[in-house]
C-alpha cells in the first residue's frame, strides 16, 4: 500500500531585527523548513474564487501538517526552486476529526 507523503518547503518567517530612524520595525528573513506539506494544484473552484475574493490567481494549495505552528497567513514560502506567496486566511478543521496528517490548507500565488 502507498502512503501520501508530502515534501518538504521553506517557510519565510519574518523577524524583526531592530528599528529605523523613525522608530519603524525593521525586518529580516528567517528560512525554516517544514517538514511533509502536500502540493497540489489548485482546483479551478479555487482560482476562480481567489481571484473574487483577493484579486489574487491562485497556483497551488499547500496541505499542512497537524501540529504545525507557523504562521502561514500573507508569507513566503519556496518549494519546486521557486518562491511562492500565502495569502487569505489558512482554512484549519479540528485535528480529531479528519483522519490523515493535515489539517489546514493555504493557497499560494507565483511570487514575484
């Protein structure tokens, strides 16, 4: 029998570093891989309604593993060599309740 398994991405995590001189944050880029995350095409249900909703073409929809605790809402994230960007709100379903190892899903943009 053949398992799912999902690939490994990069996840851009933002911190600050310090403040400009009008006492702004200044930020930095951490890369944090995450372990078993599915890639998959996004369905043309979901273009279609990222496109309404965000003005954004969505690519693919990432399916994150349970017990992650990244933020994945508007960040960067890089798989395929390619960088990639989050964006609305990353969908969660109670982790009792579905029976395979992922429990959320975020949709990407090609990041440019």
């Amino acid at each position: 029998m053949t398992m799912i398994k999902g690939m490994t991405v990069i996840i851009r995590k933002k911190v600050q570093t310090g403040t400009d001189a009008f006492n702004r944050p200044v930020y930095d880029y951490k890369d944090e891989n995450v372990e078993n995350v599915l890639v998959a095409p996004a369905s043309s249900d979901d273009i279609t309604t990222s496109q309404d909703l965000y003005g954004k073409k969505a690519v693919y929809t990432l399916g994150i593993p349970k017990g992650d605790t990244h933020d994945w809402k508007d960040t960067i994230v890089v798989f395929f060599g390619q960088e990639w960007n989050t964006f609305g709100y990353p969908l969660e379903g109670i982790e009792e309740n579905i029976p395979l190892v992922w429990n959320k899903k975020v949709m990407v943009e090609h990041y440019e």
